[in-house]
C-alpha cells in the first residue's frame, strides 16, 4: 500500500483542461508572424513543456519572432484565454479527500505562477494548495525538474520516498526523476500511454477515479 504524504501535481492537462486558451492563444500569437493555424488540435503539442522550447521546436522561431509571439501570447492569454478552461470532472473532490485525509498538496507547473493562481481562485480551487511552485512571467524557472526542486525546497521535504509527482506528460517524469521522484501520469489529460511508458512512469492511470486510488494507497 501506498503512503505518499506529499502530492505534486502539474497544472494543464492534470487539474484542468486548459486546450482551448492555449491553442487560441498560440494560433494568435503564431498570426502576428505571418503563420496562420487553420486547426487548432496541431497545436496541442504546446500544452505541458515551457513555450519557449515548444516555439523553436515546432515552428523554428529565432530569438526576435520567441519575444514577439510570448508577448502576443500572453496578450491574447490574459484578455481571454486565461478562463477558457475548465477543471477535469472529479478533481475537486479528489483534492477535497486528500486535505481531509491529511495530505499536503502541492502544485508544480511550468506555466506562469500568477496564471495558475488566477485559474485556481476562478474555480474555488486555490485552498486545496499547500503550496504553489510555477514559472515567472519573466520567464525563469520554466524546467520542470526546477519547478519540482523549487517546490521540495520551499516546502522542506526530504524524504523523497513520500513524495509522488503526478503530471500528464512526458516532461512530467523527467522532471521527477531528475528530482529523484517518483510520477503517475494520468492518461485524460495531453499524452498517451506510449509517452508515458517510453519516459519510465512508474505508473499510468485512465481517469481520476483510478488516481484517487492510487493517491490514498487503495491499489
């Protein structure tokens, strides 16, 4: 059985689904630059790995066209994307069981700190939350495995062997095994269960039925 005391969970793709605001606003910005997107699903490969690597990666932006599209980004993000999602069914009720059952529960994510918590209060989510780590809006600390040290740091966590990371992609797990972590990915959220088992997820789960389970240590 397990007992994990600790719970780091990533934020987009994992507490909510957040595709609509990303997609429009990466589409948005990628029109500034002359790149219209007819189909908004080619750019779910944005959501969960940092902007940045995701821009020069799919679309080779150099540095002047990386600084014009985050600024368009977070432009259209703040005025309307930021609220076009919504949490996955069962969330707040999983979280709901994990405070009252005495875990801490932590956030580690790589989008926009400030983001997350606009996110988290819209939804009543935010007093779930022992703690927030996210990246800054000047763009530091957007590595995963940062995010992760931040958090066990803020947090004062040293044994490692109580803390589980759960996220819904492959930087998920690299970053948990950077830190020396364990991580389930969760399969309703943005990868797949190839991605998951290629990275070396210590566990795969289908929905937040099966990762309550897992999380109070009922499988």
């Amino acid at each position: 059985m397990n007992n994990w005391e600790y719970i780091l969970f990533d934020f987009d793709g994992t507490i909510v689904n957040s595709e609509e605001g990303i997609t429009k606003g990466v589409a948005y910005s990628l029109k500034q630059l002359g790149i219209e997107i007819t189909d908004l699903n080619k750019l779910r490969v944005f959501i969960g790995p940092p902007l940045r690597e995701s821009y020069i990666e799919f679309y080779g932006l150099d540095e002047d066209q990386l600084a014009k599209a985050t600024v368009a980004y977070r432009d259209y993000y703040h005025a309307k994307g930021l609220f076009e999602c919504h949490p996955y069914k069962g969330i707040a009720q999983l979280l709901h069981r994990l405070k009252n059952t005495g875990k801490k529960v932590i956030l580690a994510t790589s989008k926009p700190q400030y983001f997350a918590e606009e996110i988290l209060k819209k939804f009543d989510l935010m007093h779930y939350f022992d703690f927030i780590s996210g990246s800054g809006l000047d763009g530091s600390r957007t590595d995963k495995a940062e995010v992760i040290a931040y958090a066990l740091e803020q947090c004062r966590i040293k044994d490692l062997d109580k803390v589980l990371m759960v996220g819904d992609r492959k930087y998920d797990v690299m970053g948990a095994k950077t830190a020396g972590l364990r991580c389930a990915t969760v399969l309703y959220g943005f990868g797949d269960r190839a991605e998951f088992e290629k990275a070396g997820a210590d566990y795969i789960v289908t929905d937040v039925t099966e990762l309550e389970s897992l999380l109070l240590g009922q499988k």
